[in-house]
C-alpha cells in the first residue's frame, strides 16, 4: 500500500528542489507542492520493507523505496545509518513535470554507508564492474536528490547516462573511489553545494580518486556551483575525457594530491581543477568563473591538454605548489581574463594562442600574501548557510589595493 497523505512532515524543512528555473538555475520549493496525486515514502532504519512506508510504518531500506517509487514521488528518510549490503540502485526516471524526490527527513542527518559494499575492497590493481559503481548508482533522469551524506562506498555517487537531475547539498567523503562521478551520455545535470573530500582509491594508488569527477562521457548543460571539494587523494575537480562544455563557479578544491594514506606507489595528480585530457584530449570550451584553487599538491587550474576554447574568469589560486593557471597546450584557444594568482610556485603558464588579459600577472607587481586582505581561509572552510550556500569570506584572497582580479565569496 502506498500511502498518499504525508505531504508536510515529509522534508518541508529541507525544501528539496522540484524545477528547473530560467538559464539552468534551480527553483526550490518545499516538497508537499507537488501533484496531489504523488506519494511521499518513509524509510527509517528501525522500520520493515513490508510496511506501508507512512510516518508510522516506515519502510527499512532506501532501495525499497526507491523500486516504490514513480514520478512525482518523494522518499524521505529518517536519520540514522544506512548500512549498505548492496549499492542504492536508481533505474526508474521521473519525469519533467514530475520528478521523484530523494533526500533526509526534515532535516535529519542521514549516512549512506557503503563499507560492507565487497566492490569497496577491490584489491590492487583490479576494477570494479559498472553496476557496481556508487554507494548510490543512478542510471535514471529527473531525480531530485539532497541532503544525504555517502560514505565509504566504490565512489559515493556514480551517475552514468543520467540527465535533468538536481543533486544539491550532498556530502561525499571517504569513499574508495571518486566522492561523486558523472560520466557517459548526461546532460542538463546541476550538482549544487556538494561537500566532497577525503576520498581516496587504494586499487590505483590514488591515481583517480577525485572529489568531484564529470569526465568520459559527453552531454550540453552540466553545472557544478558552490562545490568544496578537498583532501581526494588525486584532483578536486577532474573533467578528463568529457567533450561537451561544463559550467563551474563558486566552487572551491584545496588539498588534493597529497598521499595522507601512505600509498607505497603513490600515483595522484593534485591539480585542484583538471579541465581536460585524454589522449588526444578533446578540444572542449568548459567554464570556469569565481572560483578558488589553493595548495594543492600540482596546479592550481590546468588544462591538461585540452585545446579547446577554455574561458576562465574572476577565479584565484594560492599557494600551489605548481603552476596557478597552466595553459599551456600548443595551440590551446583558452582566454583568461581578470584572473588572481598568489604565491604559486608560478603564476602562469600560456600557450601561444592564449588570450591573457587584466590578470594579476599582466598587471605586473609582485603578489604574494601581503598582496591581499586575507589568506586565512578559515571562514571559506567553516560550515555552510542554513540553505546550504557557501560561506561567506569577503577578505580571502581579496587585493588589497582594489584590483578587480580574482574571485568573491
């Protein structure tokens, strides 16, 4: 039986995303506004998956819910610890006017834990099969998804032939594997406000480990905004192998590439964001805008052979023990514009069809850390808004003579 009357107790707190608004951005509103013909799902982890899955007799497994669920349906789960035997599984898509909504309830903390997951142990050297990828491994559309924490999974969220999703607050650490991937055909996907860090894979040695990784794979309209993406054993951010256009802003990567878990072979890169690659690397114009990158283990921002027509304006990188903004590729069309680089090993590196202008670099002058207001990041790091927006830091790596160079947060 599938219970239809719960509509305010179920996330009115959390305001779920339900729509898209104008130019990719997203609209939110408080789940219960949905068609009256919808079902909202419980799951709690003292309830049975025989249940009715109300309020009072919640169901016991996400996975439960989610073969439950159609469009236009929303699971909310209890807090607590979900202790994976097997991955989340997502298949069934919603639609545009209906997507199905997953997330905690009101607020609650809710863990996803894949450590019993045998995918999560893949020995050196080995690979782990596709449909076992993910402590949640979604191959559907329109889903609306948030607040849920995903930990100690083969990558936290693996999403593969995926479009018209909102994934928004979520928190990826400590997974063997990417924190959150996006690959294949996807499109049209906004992954807002997602903290993801500490993720590592010892299979690789800590060769592709990222934060959060948007690469093999092809699809027009994928945003990332108000991401912070830190200490994964490889990059922040990695676009390798995705040949159509991605949006990032707001977003930040610190940390990453440093072997804090004593790899004996250790293999990871540690650029904070990695727009490009392969072989050959695809030409592709992705974007990146007021954004940070600081100390990381490589670069700052690079390009990693990607040609293609890479724009990159108002973003600041500090202290990197590579190069701030490596753009160096022959014959790669990238055009920076109004960029801030602070105490890098070094500032830039152009190729000759690189547009560089009103940079901190073309400005002249030394920048260093007496350059700028603050390089305390401790306000940037702390805990995010109520609405799950970064937190401000006004000061950080702004100059102090005024130049309009770098980014604002």
């Amino acid at each position: 039986m599938r219970n239809t009357s719960i509509w305010t107790a179920a996330l009115a707190s959390a305001a779920l995303l339900t729509g898209l608004g104008p130019a990719g951005a997203a609209s939110a509103a408080p789940v219960g506004e949905a068609s009256a013909a919808a079902t909202t799902l419980i799951v709690a982890t003292g309830g049975s998956d025989s249940a009715a899955g109300t309020l009072a007799q919640p169901l016991r497994t996400v996975q439960r819910a989610v073969d439950l669920a159609r469009p236009g349906d929303t699971i909310a789960i209890r807090g607590g610890t979900y202790t994976l035997t097997d991955n989340i599984t997502l298949t069934t898509s919603g639609t545009a006017s209906q997507p199905i909504t997953l997330g905690a309830y009101q607020g609650e903390r809710v863990v996803i834990d894949g450590e019993q997951l045998p995918a999560s142990h893949t020995p050196v050297g080995g690979s782990i099969p596709r449909a076992e990828r993910g402590a949640i491994h979604q191959e559907a559309s329109y889903w609306r998804i948030s607040d849920l924490e995903i930990v100690n999974g083969p990558y936290g969220v693996y999403c593969d032939g995926c479009d018209n999703n909102v994934f928004a607050r979520l928190r990826t650490h400590d997974n063997y594997e990417s924190g959150f991937q996006l690959q294949g055909a996807s499109s049209n996907n906004q992954i807002l406000n997602l903290d993801s860090h500490s993720n590592r894979d010892p299979r690789k040695n800590g060769e592709s480990a990222d934060g959060l990784a948007v690469k093999e794979g092809s699809g027009t309209g994928n945003v990332v905004r108000g991401a912070r993406l830190w200490n994964n054993v490889d990059d922040g951010f990695d676009n390798w192998k995705f040949t159509s256009p991605i949006l990032v802003e707001n977003t930040v990567a610190y940390g990453n590439g440093f072997n804090r878990w004593g790899f004996p072979d250790f293999a990871g890169d540690g650029n904070g964001f990695k727009l490009g690659g392969g072989s050959p690397a695809p030409a592709v114009a992705h974007v990146l805008r007021n954004s940070v990158s600081f100390k990381n283990a490589a670069h700052g921002v690079t390009d990693n052979g990607n040609p293609g027509a890479l724009a990159l304006t108002r973003n600041s990188t500090y202290g990197n023990a590579g190069t701030g903004f490596d753009v160096d590729v022959s014959g790669g069309k990238a055009s920076l514009t109004a960029n801030l680089s602070v105490a890098d090993a070094r500032a830039v590196a152009l190729g000759s069809a690189t547009v560089s202008s009103g940079n901190s670099w073309n400005l002249g002058g030394t920048w260093n850390a007496a350059s700028v207001l603050s390089t305390d990041p401790a306000p940037l790091t702390g805990a995010r808004t109520a609405d799950g927006s970064l937190p401000s830091a006004p000061s950080f790596l702004v100059p102090r003579n005024g130049a309009s160079v770098g980014a604002r947060l």
